[in-house]
C-alpha cells in the first residue's frame, strides 16, 4: 500500500486527522489482497484504475462496514479489471 493510496481515501472520507490511519490502511491492504487472490488481478500501484478503484472500494467498506450490496458502479468497474487482467494474461 503507498501512502498516496492511504491520503486519496482520507479525502474521499473527508478525514483529515491521523488517527483512522491505521485502519484505514488495514482495509486498503485487505482490499489489495482479495482483488489479488480472489479476483486473480495483478494490482499495479502505479495505474491510476488501480488506484482509484482501491481508494473507492475501501471507502465503501469503510462506510458499509462492509455489509450489504456491492454499488453497481463498483461491481462494473471490478468486472471490467478482471476481464482486463484476463486479456493480459492471453496476450
């Protein structure tokens, strides 16, 4: 996780303090994690898609306390990566 990760959410959040930094850099990282054991995608700090979509999808978990339905938005825009690292991958 880069820090620039960590300061794109607190934005998003509206959080300007440090002291919600530690958990919301243990939601970033399990964020990266299942997108890369449970979606098969090869997280690339330096694309901003990446990036974004991470900043996104830890603001989510941090309002829904990870409950209820993926946004639709989200759910097309994981799509989209997985479909992507899947054409990366055949070449």
């Amino acid at each position: 996780m880069s820090d620039q990760t960590l300061e794109l959410l607190k934005v998003n959040l509206g959080i300007m303090s440090k002291n919600r930094d530690k958990y919301l850099a243990t939601i970033i990282e399990s964020v990266v994690n299942e997108l890369q054991t449970e979606q098969g995608i090869s997280i690339d700090l330096d694309n901003e898609l990446h990036v974004m979509f991470i900043v996104d999808y830890s603001a989510w978990r941090y309002r829904s306390r990870g409950e209820g339905i993926l946004p639709r938005n989200l759910q097309f825009r994981l799509h989209n990566l997985v479909l992507s690292e899947k054409e990366n991958k055949n070449g």
